[in-house]
C-alpha cells in the first residue's frame, strides 16, 4: 500500500469541502437506485455554495435555477424575493458585470446585452420612443447606430434627423425646431474622432424635453463617465476597449434613473439579445486591466499621431490631442487629464480607394480588422467597412473620404508599429500590383 505521508504535501492536505459533492441534482433518493442514464443526466452539481470564495467571477453557464418549493419560487418570480429563474432574465456572472459597470460609470442601473447594437437599440426604447417621436441624433453616428435608427425605429414612424453635434448652434436650432425625445451622440466620434461638449448637449436636451444618450464607446469609462457630463443613459459596445483581446462580443446600457430599469430589463428579456455569461466573464476580466491598457494606448497614440503629421504622404491627421486650442479645451474638460483616445484616422495625400487598400495590404504588423479597442494596433477602412451601408453621397458629406484609415493604437511597443505604419506609407509609391480585387 502507498504511503500517504510520502505523497508531496499539498496533494493529502487538502481537505476536500464537505459540501461539495458530485451529487445527483434534486435528488431524493439517498441510496441512489437510478439507472446509470438517470445518473449521467443528473450527475456533477454541487448543492451548496462552497467553502473559500472564489477570487475570479464563477462563470454561472446555468440556463435555469430552482428552489425548495414552488412557494419561494413563485416569490422568486414575482420579485418578492432575490434570486434568478432564468438566464434570458438574469444570470449571476452577467450581473456582477452589469454591477461593476453601473459603478464605474456612476449609474442607478446597467444592463448588459449580446452586441452593442442590442444595447443600443435597449436604451433607444427606453427613452419612450413612440411612433411619431423624433430623435436627433450625431451625423458622425457608427454607420450601424444611424441604420439601426433609419431601418429599424424609421419602420415604426419614428424620425431622425441627423447634425453636427460639434456645432452646438445647430443642435440647438434643431431641438428647438422638431422637439425630439432623445438625443444620440458619440463622446469620440467615428472616424473622425470629434469630441462631444456632453455637458452642452445634455443642457440642450433638457431644454427640449429630451433625453441625452451617449456612446462612450471609443472613450471608455477610463476616459469619461457620461453621466457626470449630465447623460441621461451610457451605452458601450464591451466588444471594444472594455474586452480589450478581440475575444468577446457584447454591450452594455447604464441610466442615470432607477426608473429605465424597467425599460432596459424589458427589452432584455423580451427582444432576447442577452449577453452570455461566458462572454460577461470575458469582458470583467478585460476590465480588470482597462485602466493600465488605456495609459498605453493613449500614450502610444498620441506619439503615432505627433510623428505622422510631419509625414507628407498624409494629407490630415485626425486626433483631438492636434486639434485646435478650443477643441482641445474641451477634451480636457470631457477626458481624463492628458488623454486624447486610442484612435488616430489619417487621410492619405493620394485620397483614392486604391491607395487606401495599398497602404492596408502594406501592413505586417497592424491588423486589417473590422474593430477597435483591442490590445493589438489595427486599422480599418470605414468607406469599406464600418461606413460601408452609407451612401457614397453621404459619406463625402460626412468628409468620410475613400483615403480614410482609422487605426486603433494597441499598447505594442511604439517603435514597432510606427514602422509598420512608415513602411506601408513608403509602400504608396510602390508600383507592384495589388493584392486585392481591385485590380483591373
Ligand atoms: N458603437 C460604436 C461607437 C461602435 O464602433 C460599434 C462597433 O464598431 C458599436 C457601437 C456596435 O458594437 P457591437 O459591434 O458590439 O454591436
């Protein structure tokens, strides 16, 4: 026989909890004389929380939960009391997501969703949008939110009229003139990285009898809480910096009212598009390093944009940290001391399609993908990507031209990726073909 006492130590000192048990779940029989196919089914669930909690959030993949009777349950159900009957209505891991958020953005309630689009589309709803209703909304939207709202709130007789929320006269001429119920606007806009007077534009919305929603997509709550600004509701896409690895999809919608929870939790259970623990899970331990991740990448950006503006194949740098003395007032007043963002967009002298797929073939480094916000620096063409549903008409009226590239800064080291990017501008005037379709 082996001789425990010689086994390395940890291995027979530790005392296995007595509470965790690979019981058969709700079973009542002791002496357990299912069948083995009864017993797979039901094997594995521990029955009581166990002892020493867990330092990282349990992921709860639980669809459904139970109780000791029908009584508690029924109570559970009607509110009475704590506790979760569904995931599609609440789910413990997405909770802890959900509160950590309120909580750094200073919310009354937070709930998560899939996408950021279903959180988006969560907070429209909130605010009464009623057939009839006019939102007035930022022209420099995501592509996707100004379609959410043409395609989906449109169908239902909803208007939205579209400005310039860098221009606070013309918001306010507006407001005054349709009498919206929500304004929408981005605290970084896309691409052209605008930043938004939210103090101002909550102001004008109050005035009007709106409500102000902000996409602090592109800032992060590191950067800005929106609703200190005096923002009605706060609406990420956690897909972005929140996750920060490109390895979760999800969003997340925090009011400033208790009251738009039952809105929010609503069109969470209702419409469905929840956010799965796995991904909630994900996304807390990205938040976990949010903090450090955005000092780099705002540092590293920064410099990126500093050493492009001298480079004479570019026609126009876009960062706030370069934009004029009263613009950058303002983001010192909307961002953390210091910080402008992790997105830089350039416009390429030569303003065309094709140089703008040369200098992104061109990229070793720097990754050609459709997101934003990740470790990783990447770069995208929004004439192509995430303002491709825009009518070309549209997008030169919006001064999204065909040269545009926006490039999310990672937090690699910054001599690295300003080679990759000199390399693919040194690549424009090269003659060799190209490697996309667009050859003739
Ligand atoms: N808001 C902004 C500013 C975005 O850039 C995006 C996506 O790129 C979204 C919302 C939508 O997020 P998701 O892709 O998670 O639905």
């Amino acid at each position: 026989m082996r001789d425990a006492a010689r086994i390395p130590g940890s291995v027979v000192a530790f005392n296995e909890p007595k509470n965790i048990k690979s019981t058969l779940l709700f079973m009542s029989d002791e002496n357990n004389t299912f069948d083995i196919l009864t017993q797979l089914v039901r094997t594995g669930h521990e029955t009581e929380w166990p002892a020493g909690r867990p330092t990282s959030t349990p992921i709860y993949a639980a669809a459904t939960y139970t109780y000791e009777s029908m009584d508690e349950m029924d109570k559970v159900f009607a509110g009475e009391l704590p506790g979760y009957v569904y995931t599609r209505h609440g789910n413990p891991t997405v909770t802890i997501l959900e509160d950590a958020l309120r909580v750094v953005e200073g919310g009354a309630t937070a709930r998560a969703y899939g996408s950021g689009m279903a959180a988006l589309h969560a907070a429209l709803f909130a605010c009464d949008l009623s057939p009839g209703a006019s939102v007035l909304a930022s022209q420099d939207l995501y592509g996707a939110t100004t379609n959410l709202l043409l395609n989906i709130f449109g169908v239902f007789a909803i208007k939205s009229v579209f400005t310039d929320f860098s221009d606070l006269s013309k918001v306010r001429a507006k407001a005054g003139e349709i009498k919206p119920r929500v304004l929408i606007a981005e605290t970084i806009s896309n691409p052209l990285l605008k930043v938004c007077d939210i103090n101002a534009c909550a102001e004008i919305a109050h005035q009007a009898g709106a409500r102000l929603i902000i996409d602090n997509t592109f800032a992060s709550p590191y950067l800005c809480q929106p609703l200190k600004h005096g923002a009605d509701i706060v609406v990420h896409s956690a897909t972005k910096f929140l996750g920060g690895h490109a390895d979760a999809t999800g969003g997340i919608a925090i009011s400033r009212d208790e009251f738009d929870a039952t809105a929010l939790t609503g069109v969470m259970k209702l419409v469905g598009g929840i956010l799965s623990p796995w991904e909630a899970h994900t996304i807390l331990r990205g938040m976990k390093t949010l903090g450090v991740r955005m000092d780099r990448h705002c540092e590293n950006a920064k410099a990126l944009a500093t050493h492009l503006q001298a480079d004479s194949r570019i026609g126009r740098v876009y960062f706030p940290g370069l934009a004029r003395e009263d613009e950058r007032m303002k983001t010192a007043r909307m961002l953390r001391e210091e910080q402008f963002g992790a997105l830089v967009s350039i416009e390429l002298k030569d303003n065309t399609r094709e140089a703008a797929f040369r200098f992104m073939d061109a990229l070793k480094l720097c990754v050609r993908s459709t997101s934003l916000g990740d470790v990783f620096t990447s770069a995208l063409h929004p004439a192509t990507a995430s303002h491709r549903d825009l009518s070309p008409a549209r997008r030169r009226d919006l001064g999204i031209s065909e040269g545009l590239i926006r490039i999310s800064v990672g937090i690699e080291n910054l001599k690295d990726i300003i080679a990759d990017i000199d390399q693919a501008l040194a690549a424009l005037s090269e003659t060799r073909p190209l490697a996309t379709g667009l050859r003739a």
